[in-house]
C-alpha cells in the first residue's frame, strides 16, 4: 500500500476515504509541522495532503524523492514551488470553485463591516462607551452606488463583482494581468482600468489576486498614496500583497479611512500597529471557512490525491504536463 501524510487535522471522512486507498500518516495536532518535521513524516511518502500551512520547496523535495503527489486543501498555492514540483515530476493539486462563493461572500461582509465600522462600533459598545446618539456618530462610507475597485478579476473577483454590482448597484472597476473578454466583462457590468487608474477611482478597493513574486507589496506607500482618503482596502488574498507597515502609517494618519484583513505577511502573527488602531477590521485567515466549502475542500484534495496514487486523472492538477500519458 502507498503511504500518504495528512499533515494537518482533516474530516473524519476524508481520512477513513484516503484510507482506504493508502497508509495514511495523520497530523493531528493544532499546530502545523515544523519545515523538519515534516520533512521527517514525509519520508517514504508517496503522496501529501497539506493545506495553506506547509511549505513545499525544492529542498523538501530532493529530502522526499519518493513523494509523487502534493494535494493542497486551498486555491491559492504559493506555499508550493510548483516549478520545483513540476521539474521533479511531482504532480501538485489545489482546491479551485468549490471555495469562491463563500469567499465572495466573505470578501463583501469584510468591506461592508469594514466601511460601515462594524467591529469598532461593537468594541465601543461591549466596552461601556456607547453613551448616546449623535449625528455623526461612527458614520462611515457608503457602500451601495458606489465604486468597487477589484484587483485580480479570477473566479473569486468576478464573484465579487456580481454581489457588487447586482446586490448593491456599485460601478464595478478591474485591475488584472490580463483583460477579460469583452462580453464577461459586458455580464459582470465591470470596467478594466490601469492599476494606477483602479487606485484612484475605487472608493472601495478588494484584493483578490494571487501572491507570487510579483505581486509581494503591490500595494505599499505610493499606491496607498494614490487612494482617496475616504477609501476602504479590503485584503482576502495573502498578507504578502500589502506593505503592511506602509498600511498601518496610511491608517494612522488616516490618508485611507479603513482597512478590512483577513491575511497578514507574518500570520498567524499580526502587525502590532493594526492592533492598536480603531479604523480596521481584522479576522484570522477565514473567508473560505463555511463547513460545507471546507468539507468540498477537504474532499477534493482527497479525491486529488486518491486520482495521483492510482491512475486516475487527478480533478484539479496545477501541473498536468507531469500526468503520464
Ligand atoms: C484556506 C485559502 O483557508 O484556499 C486558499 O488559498 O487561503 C483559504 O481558503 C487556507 O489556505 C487553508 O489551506
């Protein structure tokens, strides 16, 4: 039997499913493996179910020749040197659709909460401080009529610029590496801006674009500089997309009024500045996490990694060049 490692805690029916295909190795712990760890579970393995907390470089790879399969439970898959992967014939999985809904979802909560100080209106409150009514007490920014700037335009993008646009009659703007076809972009009612232009136009901006190389702190002091004062930043990528020192400095001297992150450069980690400060939203890492998107997540990388050990075509393959004929 093929040996797999489950590297973080998974349903309970997604490893009685890997086991009844492989050997399975199970992570239990809250904690995800150290780099050496893992690279100790992973000997002998031919297969690696991990999630968004484990990292897979080339260095790993050359300690684990005999890893066949990485199956990752997240869409996004910069923890993966893919090109590694790839040049070791080493097939990598991610978990793309079954999550973009509810991230949308959650990518438009956290703006909503966001403009209109939802979590400082609730410390205030829980805290003994709400004492009366006054008319411009926590006002914050309109969301309905107005300019929703998206950076990335992907699956998830496009999800928001539905909600956006149809929920809530905003001008939907785009910023992406490539144009979208005329008529997705005639049926999600959105505009491609330049960068620069998408910047200066949103009255609420969202990233939602993949981190790699060249997107780390695409958003740092001169592009913050280009925002209206009254903007709100919303983060439901990687924390790596923004200089998050140049946010903290942008919030504290409010030249953008409020930012809503649910990823951080360091996390678990938090900057300690946005700790302090009243105009920002903060959640831990959550805008896929609805039980049923995770337990389609969890499923599709099992079914990934079941498909990689034993013939199959793997659903989702990151890399099907390295899929045996
Ligand atoms: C996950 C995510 O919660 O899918 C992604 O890329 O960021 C989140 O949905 C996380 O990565 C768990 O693997």
């Amino acid at each position: 039997m093929k040996k797999v490692l489950v590297a973080r805690r998974a349903p309970a029916a997604v490893v009685e499913k890997l086991a009844s295909h492989f050997d399975v190795d199970l992570h239990q712990g809250e904690v995800p493996l150290a780099a050496g760890e893992l690279r100790a579970r992973l000997q002998g393995m031919a297969g690696a179910y991990i999630t968004g907390t484990e990292r897979i470089t080339a260095e790993l790879l050359d300690a684990c020749p005999d890893l066949r399969a990485v199956c990752t439970m997240s869409v996004g898959y910069n923890h993966i040197d893919l090109a590694a992967c790839t040049a070791r014939r080493v097939l990598v999985t991610n978990t793309p659709d079954v999550l973009t809904e509810s991230t949308a979802d959650f990518g438009f909560a956290l703006l909503m909460a966001t403009a209109r100080r939802m979590s400082e209106g609730e410390r205030l409150l829980r805290d003994g401080r709400w004492k009366s009514w006054a008319w411009d007490f926590l006002a914050g920014s309109e969301v309905h009529g107005a300019t929703l700037g998206i950076l990335g335009m992907g699956r998830i993008g496009q999800a928001i610029a539905r909600r956006g646009r149809f929920g809530f009659g905003m001008k939907v703007v785009y910023h992406n590496r490539s144009r979208l076809p005329v008529d997705t972009e005639a049926e999600l009612g959105a505009s491609y801006l330049t960068k620069e232009a998408l910047l200066r136009q949103a009255d609420h901006l969202i990233l939602v674009l993949p981190y790699s190389a060249e997107s780390h702190h695409c958003i740092g002091a001169p592009e913050l500089a280009l925002m209206k004062p009254t903007a709100t930043l919303v983060n439901i990528a990687r924390g790596g997309i923004v200089d998050e020192e140049a946010l903290a400095d942008a919030l504290r001297e409010n030249r953008i009024a409020a930012a809503g992150l649910d990823v951080f450069e360091g996390e678990p980690r938090v900057n300690p500045v946005l700790l302090t400060l009243p105009n920002v939203v903060l959640t831990p890492h959550i805008a896929s996490a609805t039980m049923p998107t995770r337990l389609a997540m969890a499923h599709l990388a099992a079914d990934n990694l079941v498909a990689a050990l034993t013939g199959a075509k793997p659903l989702t393959p990151l890399n099907p060049e390295v899929i045996p004929a």
